[in-house]
C-alpha cells in the first residue's frame, strides 16, 4: 500500500470513528443506516454471522461452516419450495440459494482479508475505537439497555465479542471499498443520463437498479363496474315492452344510487351481467382497447366521465347498462427532470457494481478455493434434511 493510500485509509477510518458518535441513536442498533448499507456491494453480510454446524470449507485462514449457510438461508426459501415436493424439486430450487449464500460468505473472508493486509499498522487501534462507537449505539438502540441489547445480541448466536469482531470487519471491509474507489460517485454526465432515459422507455430493457418500469412509463386503464339489464330476462308489466320495461327498471335504480344505496350491492341483485358476482366490478381495460359487442359503447363513455360518477340508462344491442366509473388513468411516460437524480444513482449504482464484480473476480482466482460445489451440495442436503425432520423450513 503507498504511503498516500495509507494516509487516505486512515483518514477515513478516523472519520468513520468520529461520525459513528454523532449519529442519532433511535435510527440505528448497532448497524448501519439503510442508505449506508446501500453504498455496500451485497449488503446483507451486514446481518451476523449464523452457528456453526460441523463440517467447513476452508478459505485461506479461515472457515465457513455448514451452519452458518444453512441456518440464514432457511427462511429465504420459505414460500420457494412446495410442501410435499420431493428432493429433486428442493434441489433445484434450494442450490441457487444456498450458492449465493456460499459466495456470499467467501467474499465476505476475501474482502476483509485483502483489507486486513492492506490496513496500516496501528488499525486495531483504530478499530477499536470506532466499535467502541458502535457497541454505544447498539445499546442506545434499546433505550441503554445493556441486559437488553445483550439479549438481543443471544438471539443473533452471538455475544459481545463476537459482535465487536464482526463490526471490526464490517468497518474494515468498508474502508477497503473507500480505499479502491469502489464507492467513488463520479458525476454522470447530461448526455448519458439522457441515453439512460431514451432507453429505459424501450420495450426489454432490463431494470437492475433503484428505478423500476413502472416508475417510467405506465399503461392508461380504465376501471368500471355496472348493471347490465338483458332485455331477454326483464319482467315485463302489464302495457310494457321489454325495452320500456328495462328503463323503467333502470330508472328505479339510478335513482336508488342517486340516495345513496351502494352501487356494488345493487348490481349483485339486479344485473344480469357476467361480473354480478364482483359486484359488476370488471377488470381493468386498458388504453386503446376495445370490447365486444354490447359492451364497445362503455370505452367512449367512460373516456367522457369523471371517477365516481355514474352514467346511464345506456342502451346497446338489446342490453340497458348504467355504469360507475371507479378509475381511470391516462398512459404516460415520466419526464426526465423527475427521474434524473435517480437515472444518475442507477448509473452510479452500476458502475460500482462493475468495479466490485471485478475485484472479487480477480480473489476468488487468486484463492483457488478447493471443494467448493461439493461443500453446497452437503449445504443443500443439510438443508433438506432438516425441513424433513421439522416438516417446514424453519429452522425452530
């Protein structure tokens, strides 16, 4: 490490001790902020590490053991797998997980390694004057509590060495990823944020950051429910046709909502449409579509009303609708100035990510890590074996 970086390394470790004291206690327990936390390539490692469990895989110096994979990644694939499914479906849905899970942890020992040969000499020092900042916000975090927090600590496997060993890392790794500029937030510039913008708004484009298709463009719809009065099943009255009939019927009922009767109940007793049962509720039609006879007259209606009103009698093709409009949206896309902060942090966001996948390349090769897929395959086995044995994935 150069007499420069080490510099820099020191500096932003002594920040980090300092702002570690200035921070309000009800916003965190011992961890880092969510925003923080973001700034973190595979930021659950945050959470502390599991029981061991017998058998490890060896990375470099240290040791993962079974039970540290398997017990955190139980709860995740709850919902995941099918009760009742046989071990060929636990497989194939459990290995993706539990490999993360692996990767997850050896990245975890590399990266805090590299920074471990990286830090100058005095950083336990250091160290351990910033976790001494955090063992203080742990315990503030339940109300200064230390029998509390201690408590808490128990039902993490974990007890206050162990946590002060596990924020070491934390705050050592963090640095480390100060130190090779992976969390370096270079501006964007204007051109690319508009190229980003031109082609998030183009058909497969993939959303991997903070922003999401929906916050860019969006469908119109319309939403709508209704009586249909069948001229076919009307009871007609003595003088009446069966056309008089149903306006006289759907006379009486406008003027039953006009009083406030509710307009769902009424259709599930008096329409003889196909969504009575919803309520005369039907699904949403979107922009630009079209329905079937009788009901295409309900699109251009429904384009003249306001939400919440109510138009009818309606007639078409031997039916009398009355119609309630309960949502309407006209598609759009998102201005650029309204998503331009969040364009830059994805941006960022993927820049970062690339540096970080670059890193952690180059040290899983230079760990030429022995035994790994058969150390999952005995994570996945363990796995199965214990939702058959407590017939569920939890692991209480």
């Amino acid at each position: 490490m150069s007499r420069i970086n080490r510099i820099l390394f020191l500096i932003c470790l002594a920040g980090l001790a300092l702002s570690a004291g200035c921070e309000d206690a009800a916003q965190r327990t011992g961890k880092f902020t969510d925003e923080e936390m973001t700034q973190i390539p595979l930021a659950g490692r945050a959470r502390p590490p599991a029981h061991s469990d017998g058998l490890a895989l060896s990375v470099k110096s240290e040791t993962i053991t079974i039970g540290q994979i398997v017990t955190p990644v139980m709860n995740m694939l709850e919902g995941n797998v099918a009760a009742g499914g046989g071990w060929e479906d636990f497989s194939a849905r459990a290995r993706p997980v539990v490999k993360d899970a692996v990767i997850s942890k050896i990245t975890d020992i590399l990266l805090y390694q590299e920074a471990r040969k990286e830090a100058p000499e005095n950083i336990d020092e250091l160290l351990d004057t910033a976790v001494d900042k955090e063992v203080e916000k742990f315990i503030a975090g339940y109300g200064g509590n230390y029998a509390r927090a201690q408590e808490a600590l128990a039902e993490q496997g974990m007890d206050w060495r162990r946590y002060r060993e596990f924020q070491k890392k934390l705050l050592l790794t963090k640095q480390y990823y100060i130190s090779q500029s992976l969390l370096d937030n270079k501006p964007v510039s204007h051109s690319r944020m508009l190229e980003y913008y031109e082609a998030m708004q183009q058909e497969g484009f993939q959303f991997t950051g903070l922003l999401r298709a929906e916050d860019v463009t969006w469908q119109g719809f319309i939403e709508f429910r209704l009586i249909d009065i069948d001229l076919d099943k009307v009871e007609v009255g003595d003088g009446e046709t069966r056309k008089s009939a149903a306006l006289r019927e759907a006379g009486e009922l406008i003027e039953r909502i006009k009083q406030g009767e509710d307009f769902g109940e009424l259709a599930g007793a008096h329409s003889d449409g196909h969504r009575k049962e919803m309520g005369g509720l039907w699904t949403r039609v979107s922009e630009g579509s079209n329905l079937r006879p009788p009901h295409d007259v309900l699109v251009g209606l429904a384009e003249k009303m306001e939400v919440g009103e109510v138009a009818g009698p309606v007639e078409s093709d031997g039916h009398i609708f009355i119609m309630k409009l309960e949502q309407k949206q006209k598609g759009g896309v998102a201005s650029f100035e309204s998503l331009q902060s969040r364009i830059e942090m994805d941006i960022q966001l993927a820049r970062r990510k690339a540096r970080f996948d670059k890193l952690i390349g180059k040290l899983m090769s230079r760990a030429n890590i022995s035994g790994l897929d058969r150390f999952i395959d005995v994570c996945v086995e363990k796995a199965w074996s214990r939702w058959r044995a407590t017939g569920s994935l939890s692991s209480n």
